[in-house]
C-alpha cells in the first residue's frame, strides 16, 4: 500500500498486460499473485477482462468458478449477473456455497439450481431457505417432477398444509410417509382428503396401518357403505383394533360393522346398547356369554326399563356369586326393589342357584317385604350364609327372624340373648327354655331369671326346673330373694331340696313361715338339715303361732341347746316337750331345774311325769327333798319306790360279783408264801403274765419295809392297801 506504483502496475496490468495474454501460465500466476495479495476486487476486474470480455479463457471453468467464488466473498451484487452470463462453471458446488450461512445467497443458489435442472434441489432451497410456499408450488407445477411434489408436500405437511399437502403426495405418487401424513389428517380431520391418499398409498404399499387407517377414515366420514365393502375385501386391517377405537369415539354404526365382521360378540352387544337395540343386544350377549357382557346389557335394559329382557340378562349374572351384589346394587340404586325381588325369586329355581341367592333374596325380603321374610327363611336356611342373613336380620330389627336363625345356626347364647332383649315380639318360653339348656355360658341363664320375674313370671317355675341340673342353686335363690318373690318359686325350690343345699333349704323354710305351713315346716327340718337351724330357731322364737314356737324349741333341742329349748317349751307351757328335752339332754341340772319348775307352779302330774321320764337324771336326795317339803311324796313315791329297789338289786349283784370262792381264797392266803425263797425273796417264776407288774412291784416294796428278823403277815391278793392307784395310766 506505501508503494506509489502499485497503483499504476495494477491497472497496467489488468487493462493492457493480461488481457492481450495467450499464455495460460502467466494468467496463473498472475491471478494466484492477486489472491496472495489479497486484492479481490482487483481480481475481479481482472477476471472479467479475461472470462466475460475475453476469447481466449471465456470457457475456462476454473476461472469461471474462480470469478464467481470471488464475487461472492467480494462483491455479491454480481453474483447473479456472472450466473446468468456463464455456462461453464460447477453450479452444484458453487450453489452450496451460496447457500451456506456464510453467505446466504438463496436466490443465486436456486438460480444455479434452476439452470442446472436440478430440480429438487432448486425447491430445497425455496422451501428450505427461501421458505416460500406459494414460490414452490409455482415451481411444482412448472417443473411437475414427482420429486419435487414429494418434497412440496413435505413442506406443505411440516407447515401443517394437510390438504394442499395430501394433493401434493397424490401428484407425487409417493406413499413413503403416509404416517406423517395420517398423524397429521387425524390432528386437523382432514379424512375426506386422507381417504384418496391411502387409496392411492394402498395401491403402492400393503399395510396394515395403511388399510386400518383407511377404516378409521371411512368411519368419520360415515361412508358406512364402502367401509362394509372394504371389510367385506381382503385387507390387512386390524378391524379389531380400529373397531375398539371408533367405538371410543362413539360411532357405534360403523363399530357394529366392524364387530359383527370378526364375531365379537362382546362388543357387538355394547354397540347394540348404545343404539338402544335392547333385544339385539340380549342376542348378543347370548352368544358372547360372558358376564362383563350381561352386566352391560342388564344395566341399560334396567335403565330404559326394559325390565323383562333385563330379567334374561338378570338370571345370567345371579349365579355367579362375585358379581350378585353389583347387580342388586344397580337395582337398589335406581329403586327397583320390586324387580329386583322379582329376578330373585326366579333364580331360586336355577340349577346354578347358590348361597348368596338365598340369602340377598332374603336381605332384600328383610328391607321391601318383611311380611315374606319368615317363610323364605323357614324353607332355605339351609342353603343360606347365616352370618350375614342374620346381620341383615338385626339391622331391619326382625328379631324373631333373627332369633330363629341364631337357633338354627346353634347360637343359643345369641339366640337367649335376643329373645330376652327384644321379648315382644321374639320370645316363646318352649323355645327360650330349649335354647336355655344348651347355652355355654352360664351367665345367660341368670339374666334370663331375672327376665322371666319381670316378663313371664308365671312360667319360671317350669324354666327353673328344667334348668335344675344346670343352675347353681344358691345363686337362684339370692336372685329371687333380691327380688322379693320366693313364694313366686316353691314348686321349685322343693323340687331342688332333695339336693340339701343351705340356701335352698332357708329359702323354703322362710316362705314356710310366712306362710304359716308349720307342717311342712318341721317336715322339712327333718329331711333337710343343712340350713342355719339357730337364726331360723331364734326368728320364730316370738312367732305368733305356738306351732312356730314349738318348731324353734325343737329346733334348739337338736342343736343341744337345751337349756334354751326348755325354757321357750315352759313359756309355751308346753311341758310334755319340756320334759321329753330334759330328758333327751342327759343334763342333771336342767332336768333338776324342770321338777323345781313344776313344784313351784304347783303341777303335780308334771313333776311326777319329770320323775319317771328323766329318772336317770334327777338325784334322790334332791327328789326326797322336795316332795318332803311341798307335800309331794305320794307323787315322788313311784320314783322313791323305784330307786330302792334298783339300788337293793344293784347291791345284792356287787355282792354276788364280789364275793370270794372257797378254793380261791385258800390260794390266795398260800400263794405269797409259796413264791418265796428261805430269804423271803420272792420267787422269780412269780413274774408272770398272771400277776400284773405292778402287783409284783407292790410286792417287792413290801418285802423291803418288812424287819429282817421276819415277815409281817399279809392281806389277800387283792386286798391289800396301797398308795398306787389301781388303774395306773400306763396300764
């Protein structure tokens, strides 16, 4: 740039030096100088002297391509003018070059494209780079190469030009992206346009989405009539597939069409519903028999009231037991109650018929028709779920239904408890009594006693006795006496007596006093003694009857209290029974204590009578006494009269007991001498087992305490005095 003549030889030698060049070597080097130096407009001016003005190298190609690479980095104003004058250049590249984001010379680009004929890629660069549609359809049409249409209706397709874009591929010819083309008719339902492309696609591609789609188009266009025939033809659809998705869409005509053509049976019914065709629908679900499907069909016949081909469907689905209570659901909802008991009664007669048809028909009887609820339970309890028949039973409050379940199904506890509970309208007493004697716990019986003193007293006597074995005895009659009603329960108690219980025995023999039964009474003191006999004694100490009184006497007497027997008879003024106690009581004082009674009362039969029946008791000198001083000796004379004489005979039987023999004594005086030594030891032979030890020891003692000088004569054997006692402890 600092060289002056740079200038001058620069257009020296671009005017004069190389144009009128013949030398291809010296127009090399001269342009490759111009490059190195960085000089493009420089070497654009010489290049046009050389290419566009010039013979010699007009057709050379390197330097037409080199003029037009230059002008693009240099002066892209003249691009288009060099492309229009120039034949011989390398389009293709070049236009690749001028479409490069570098430089951005789409129009030049479509131009070299165009004047190459390379068509296809021309409408790239419209499309692509230009971005103008209506530019390439012109070209399209122009150029009406099927490539260039595909590529068209690429663009048209990405720029969501459905219909311009299906015209396009059908120009085209071209099948290859007919995914694209359906994802993009189905978004825009464009399938008027879709169906002649996929005829035309069909043609050239077999597929199955292609002839699935094809169906699908036909459905939304309602052309029922090709669709019949198209499936009527072999294809490769997925009728199917394409059935299920029109049926989502709700066009129920065609997916008809389409069931009916692969025997889905199932689906067909649906389609049949949705139509309102109730009585096809029924048809089909015969066929399909499945109960998904007789459910479907139920529920709609229900809706529309079709209740008699709802009972068809009905009688298909109650003998499968997972499915019942949908269906009684369904009914109850809509408050078909009638029908719904209807469609019951007539499965009960299905061979299928199981456990929960009985026992829903029983429910639904327990909620819409109480009065039936009673009969059906009486002739299928057998065959029902008890549990829940009962459960259903107690919440519509039927509790004599319930309680008739709870016995057939051997819950007597539940079954007692209910009838107690809910008396009105479940009790019976034969049946409360049979469930009462097989119940395991025990406390129900209790509770039902304390029921029937409130409900039915008059029938716990025959309860308590059928009950007897069962019942603790002691606790009934604590109950009962709480309740103040023991008289209420004496045909039981007496027949429980037998047992001997104490409380058993004071229950009895309380309601006996109070209802003055003193005959009884003392029966039952007799043969039942196992009672508190002093508490009864002392409450009937003041008892208005003398009767009682005398019972309390007697019952003192049996308890050795007869002191107290004595006196309550003395009151009473019966003295029979007084004497007749003194006697029995082997006591010399109350005996003795009775006589001193009667002489001060001045009853001489009585103290007479007391002599003879207590004689073993009373001591003479107290009778002498007495009748000595009160004037009653000709009535102590019987007793005086009688005591002399046993007492001589008693004395004349001692004396004859203890009076000696003959023969006896005579040994008796030798036998102590005999045993003796000439020591007057005596002899150890003596120690026999017919001397007593202790007659032997006595003897020895004696022989030390005699004199040495001899012996003190003895008495008899027997006789002797001694400081021992005859009847030592030991012995």
């Amino acid at each position: 740039d600092e060289n002056p003549h740079r200038r001058r030889v620069i257009d020296e030698t671009v005017q004069t030096a190389l144009p009128e060049s013949k030398n291809p070597d010296e127009v090399s080097t001269t342009v490759k100088a111009f490059m190195t130096a960085e000089l493009p407009n420089e070497l654009i001016e010489l290049l046009e002297k050389i290419v566009l003005h010039g013979d010699e190298f007009a057709k050379n190609k390197n330097l037409q391509n080199l003029l037009i690479l230059t002008a693009i980095k240099a002066d892209k104003t003249r691009v288009m003018d060099y492309i229009h004058r120039m034949d011989n250049f390398d389009g293709p590249d070049i236009a690749k070059i001028a479409c490069s984001d570098s430089y951005e010379l789409y129009e030049e680009a479509f131009e070299i494209y165009k004047k190459f004929d390379l068509n296809v890629d021309a409408i790239d660069v419209l499309l692509n780079h230009i971005e103008s549609l209506e530019r390439g359809v012109e070209f399209a049409e122009r150029c009406n190469e099927a490539q260039v249409w595909s590529h068209l209706a690429k663009a048209q397709l990405d720029a969501n030009m459905v219909e311009q874009a299906i015209d396009s591929y059908i120009k085209s010819d071209d099948p290859e992206h007919y995914q694209m083309v359906i994802e993009a008719a189905e978004r825009e339902e464009q399938f008027t346009h879709l169906i002649r492309y996929l005829k035309m696609a069909r043609e050239k591609v077999k597929e199955r989405a292609i002839d699935t789609q094809l169906i699908f188009s036909y459905a939304k266009c309602q052309q029922l009539g090709d669709l019949e025939e198209f499936v009527a033809s072999p294809n490769l659809a997925d009728i199917q597939g394409v059935g299920d998705r029109v049926f989502d869409v709700g066009m129920f005509e065609a997916a008809k069409i389409l069931y009916n053509s692969v025997s889905n049976n199932a689906k067909l019914a649906s389609c049949y519903v949705h139509l309102e065709q109730y009585r096809m629908a029924v048809e089909a679900a015969r066929k399909a028999n499945s109960i998904r499907t007789w459910k479907e069909v139920n529920a709609a016949c229900v809706a529309s009231k079709e209740f008699k081909l709802a009972s068809i469907c009905g009688l298909h689905i109650i003998v499968s037991p997972d499915h019942l209570d949908d269906l009684i659901g369904h009914y109850e909802n809509l408050g078909y109650f009638d029908e719904l008991i209807s469609l019951m009664e007539q499965g009960l007669g299905l061979d299928g018929a199981h456990t929960g048809v009985f026992t829903n028909l029983g429910v639904l009887y327990s909620k819409y028709r109480p009065e039936a609820l009673m009969d059906h339970i009486k002739v299928y309890w057998s065959r029902m779920n008890l549990p829940k028949m009962l459960r259903a039973c107690e919440r519509a409050r039927h509790w004599e239904e319930a309680c008739y379940l709870q016995i057939e199904n051997k819950e007597y506890d539940s079954a007692c408890t209910c009838m107690i509970e809910h008396a009105e309208v479940a009790w019976e007493h034969n049946k409360f009594t049979e469930c009462a004697m097989k119940v395991r716990n025990q406390e129900i019986l209790y509770k039902g006693i304390n029921f029937y003193l409130e409900f039915a007293p008059m029938k716990l006597n025959k309860l308590l006795q059928s009950l007897s074995k069962q019942l603790d005895h002691a606790r009934v009659v604590q109950l009962i006496r709480r309740s103040e009603n023991l008289p209420l329960v004496m045909p039981y108690l007496k027949s429980v007596q037998s047992e001997n219980i104490a409380a058993v025995n004071e229950a009895y023999n309380e309601v006996l006093v109070e209802e003055e039964e003193y005959e009884l009474l003392r029966q039952s003191i007799d043969d039942h003694d196992n009672f508190d006999q002093i508490s009864l004694a002392q409450s009937m100490e003041k008892h208005e009857l003398l009767e009682f009184r005398r019972i309390s006497s007697y019952l003192y007497k049996k308890n050795k209290r007869f002191a107290q027997s004595v006196r309550l008879s003395k009151e009473d003024q019966m003295y029979k029974d007084a004497i007749d106690t003194a006697a029995e009581s082997k006591d010399a004082e109350i005996a003795e204590e009775l006589i001193k009674f009667f002489v001060n009362i001045d009853d001489k039969e009585c103290f007479c009578a007391t002599l003879y029946t207590c004689y073993d008791l009373i001591r003479p000198d107290v009778v002498m006494e007495l009748a000595w001083r009160n004037q009653l000796i000709d009535f102590a004379m019987p007793y005086m009269i009688q005591y002399v004489h046993e007492s001589y005979n008693k004395l004349n039987e001692l004396d004859e007991r203890t009076k000696p023999k003959e023969e006896d004594a005579a040994e008796e005086d030798e036998g102590p001498r005999n045993m003796m030594d000439a020591m007057g030891n005596p002899y150890m032979i003596a120690n026999t087992p017919y001397m007593p030890q202790m007659q032997q020891q006595q003897m020895q003692y004696n022989m030390q305490q005699q004199p040495q000088q001899g012996f003190m004569p003895q008495q008899p054997f027997g006789q002797q005095q001694t400081p021992f006692p005859q009847n030592p402890p030991f012995q």
